[in-house]
C-alpha cells in the first residue's frame, strides 16, 4: 500500500494537491478537515460538536478526531492506499494512526511536508476565503490562530516521521503543477526503493 500523510500548514495547498495525487496513484483521499465540513452540513452531531472547535481556528480533540479517521479508513477496505491529509495534527493522533495501520499489516510510507513562509500562507487563506465559503478563511484573527495551533502543537508531529526516516520537505511555492512534479518525484524515488 502506498500511504501518505500530506504535511503542511493551513492553505501550503494540501487539498489541492491532494486531489491530483489520488487520480494519479489510485488512492483514496481522506481530509478529516473535509469530513468534518460535510458533518456540519449534514447537520449530525459530530459536526455540531466540532463546529465550535472549527469556527475559532481550534483543533477538535483527539479522541473524536481519532476515531472518526479510523472509521473512514474502514469504510474503503479494498483502497490501494491512502493521502491522509490534515491529519496526524498532533503527536497522540500520530502515535494512533501508527498502531492502526499496523494492526491492518501496514504503516505510513512516506510523510510530504509543503513548505510555504508564513506570510505567503496568510496571503493565499485570505483570498480562498473570498469565494471558499469556508468562515475559518474569511477571518484573519482566526487565520492567526490555526497558523499558531500549526506551530504549537502540529509542526512537530514532522518529528514523529523524520525519526522513523519518513519524513519528506517538498517547496510548496511556485505553480500548482510544479509543486504536483515535485510531489511526484519525491513519491516515485520512495517507490523505487520499495
Ligand atoms: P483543514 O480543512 O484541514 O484546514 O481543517 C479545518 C479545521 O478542521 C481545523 O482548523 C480544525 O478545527 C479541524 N480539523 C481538521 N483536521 C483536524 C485534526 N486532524 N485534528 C483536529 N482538528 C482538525
């Protein structure tokens, strides 16, 4: 299986990204940020439950977060693999994911980390927020709290991956196809090494 866990901060692009991996490398896309858009919408009650998490720019906690990851995987019991992307967030949702997988017989390949300086973050948040619809973007003051939750408790989940020799820095900065090769090279040269 190939599985991966796309890295980043908010709007480095791994939802755009992610969407042109999967068609490539036939493997299914799970975005625990887009799981939980869908729940608000559908108005169940984990959705109302992470709404007030999401609106201000806050992790939902572990426990929900974990679980509703892992019923997602079980609902593709025949997928070639995996991009997990915002998720692992945080160390126990990283060590969670670990003993998961392995209890399936597998494990994550490889981590992608975007890399995108902070200030071109806020710039590219700013103007999805105008026609994503998603109130977290529209809202700088919010803007600043999920790119310090990143910094305080998410960027050294990189740390869980990079120990295990997994982890992968990729430039996240340039146009959308040439950050997609870059992504690609790097996935490819894993592959070889299988
Ligand atoms: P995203 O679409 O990845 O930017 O996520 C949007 C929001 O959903 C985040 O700001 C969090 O409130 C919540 N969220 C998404 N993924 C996670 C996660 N792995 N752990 C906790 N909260 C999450």
């Amino acid at each position: 299986m190939l599985n991966i866990v796309l890295f980043g901060p908010p709007g480095a692009g791994k939802g755009t990204q992610a969407e042109k991996l999967i068609n490539k490398y036939n493997i299914v896309h799970l975005s625990t940020g887009d799981i939980f858009r869908a729940n608000i919408k559908g108005e169940t009650e984990l959705g109302t439950l992470a709404k007030s998490y999401m609106d201000g720019g806050n992790l939902v906690p572990d426990e929900v977060t974990i679980k509703m990851l892992e019923a997602e995987v079980d609902k593709n019991p025949n997928a070639e693999g995996f991009i997990f992307d915002g998720f692992p967030r945080t160390t126990p949702q990283a060590e969670s994911l670990e003993e998961f997988l392995t209890g399936k017989g597998t494990t994550i390949s490889v981590m992608l980390a975007l890399d995108v300086a902070e200030q071109e973050l806020i710039k590219r948040l700013l103007l999805r927020g105008k026609d994503s619809g998603r109130a977290d973007d529209a809202n700088e003051e919010v803007i600043a709290n999920r790119i310090s939750v990143y910094n305080e408790q998410t960027a050294v989940v990189a740390d869980f991956y990079s120990q295990r020799n997994k982890f992968q820095k990729v430039d996240g900065v340039g146009s959308v196809d040439e950050i997609f090769d870059r992504l690609c090279a790097t996935i490819d040269e894993y592959k070889i090494s299988l």
